[in-house]
C-alpha cells in the first residue's frame, strides 16, 4: 500500500543523483588506480616477494575497470569491483 507518505520518505532517483554517482565511481577507481599503481611500482623496487607488486597492479587494474564502469552509469558493478581491487591489493600486502 503505498500512498503520499511513502513517495515522500523514498523520492525517486533523479538525473543529478546518477550523475553523481558516476563521477564518485570514476574518481574513487582513478585514485584507487594511482594508489594501487604507486604501491606496485615501490613495492618492485623494494625487496618484496614477486607476488607483492603483481597483486597491487592486478588490484590497480581492477579499480581502472571499475573506473571505466562508472563513467559509463554501472556504478553498482563498479562498486563491487572497486571493492574487489581494493581487497586484492590487501592481500598482496599480507604477502610482504
């Protein structure tokens, strides 16, 4: 049962709200990237196991996928592989 009360407690979604969304998918992954990029690159400079620097830019990958989702409007997939880079790169970490 829905009546005026309830369009007001959940408003529907409007273009500003998905516009937003994307460009928070898009920056979040492009800093993810960068982040998941440098860490590699110092982390193969380090004295770390191989899989160390592989996991950061496998996980940096996975953000610039998720990047390139949410620009254009799979913002929920993008968070989903957002979270999945992020959770690689926390892996590899385990291994150093």
């Amino acid at each position: 049962m829905s009546g005026p009360a309830d369009s007001e407690t959940h408003p529907e979604p409007t273009g500003h709200d998905a516009r937003r969304a994307r460009w928070t998918a898009l920056g979040t992954g492009a800093a993810l990237t960068l982040a998941g990029l440098a860490a590699a690159f110092l982390r193969l400079t380090d004295d770390a196991p191989p899989l160390v620097p592989t996991a950061y830019a496998g996980g940096a990958a996975t953000c610039a996928l998720a990047a390139l989702l949410g620009s254009r409007g799979r913002t929920r997939r993008a968070l989903w592989l957002l979270i999945a880079g992020l959770m690689v790169m926390a892996l590899g970490d385990q291994f150093d």
